[in-house]
C-alpha cells in the first residue's frame, strides 16, 4: 500500500555510494554487503550515517539494477576501494510512502507511476527508494516502510 503521493523538494546532500549493476534476482546478494562496506568505510574516515540508507536507481535496464547503495553524510567521503563519494543535488520529486515487505515494491512502484502519469508529470529516468525501516530494529516485513521519490523532467 502506498500512501497519497505528493509533490516535493528532494533536498541536496552528500552520501557515500556503491555502484552496482546486477541482476535483479541478485539483489539481495549484494545490498547489505555494499551497506555494510560502507559503513564500515564511514567508521574508518569517522565519519557518521545523516540519514537512512538509500538506493538511486541511475537507469532501469531489463532485468538487470543500475544503482548506486548508498548511505547520506554531512561532509563527503574520501574514495576507498569501492565507496565513492556523492554530491547530489536538490530535485522537484514525485513521492510516497510504501508499507509492506520488499517484494511488493514493484507494485508499489506501479501504482506510484500509475499516478505521476495520470496527474501529468513526466518522470526523469532515475529514482530514490529510501529505507525508513531498519529491517534490524523492526522485524515484521509487513511494517517496513520505503520512501519512494521519483524525480521530475
């Protein structure tokens, strides 16, 4: 379920990112490898996550992931074996809030598109699906909760 998409301001920050392009099917191989490589990249620099983990979905070949896991910080990060750092900019958005497992975020993101299209936004190429929901701390999939933002053409 999602809720009732809105309009925003995507606010301008710094993260720190791996950049992947994989199978689909693979993604729960790589995710929370690439988050923990991160973070322990941060630890190393002392440098502290400023938010929720996110993933930005540069391109949506078939098939296959092109996005980068990334992690937002207050300052940039200095490169080190695969994290990268990232300056991204502030973005008019599309965006909602998605409650449910990971599986459903397909149909999530239906629906959301579903919306950006009938309300007559065009959508830009990529998009942010941000994890609000610790899958440590909250431990039902069924009350995850995904920020969903698609930006604007």
């Amino acid at each position: 379920m999602i809720d009732p998409p809105v309009m925003a301001e995507r606010a301008a920050l710094y993260a720190a990112v791996i950049a992947l392009v994989i199978p689909r099917g693979d993604i729960p191989k790589h995710f929370a490898a690439a988050v923990a490589e991160i973070r322990a990249e941060l630890a190393r620099q002392g440098i502290a996550p400023a938010g929720p983990v996110f993933a930005h979905h540069l391109r949506m070949p078939p098939g296959m992931f092109d996005l980068e896991i990334s992690v937002p910080v207050a300052r940039p990060v200095t490169a080190a074996g695969r994290v990268e750092s990232r300056d991204e900019p502030a973005r008019a958005v599309a965006q909602t809030t998605y409650h449910g497992d990971y599986p459903g975020l397909f149909a999530a993101w239906s629906a959301f598109g579903d919306w950006i299209a009938t309300n007559g936004h065009v959508p830009a190429s990529d998009l942010f699906e941000t994890y609000l929901s610790d899958p440590v701390r909250v431990t039902d999939p069924a009350r995850y909760e995904t920020l969903l933002e698609r930006p604007l053409a």
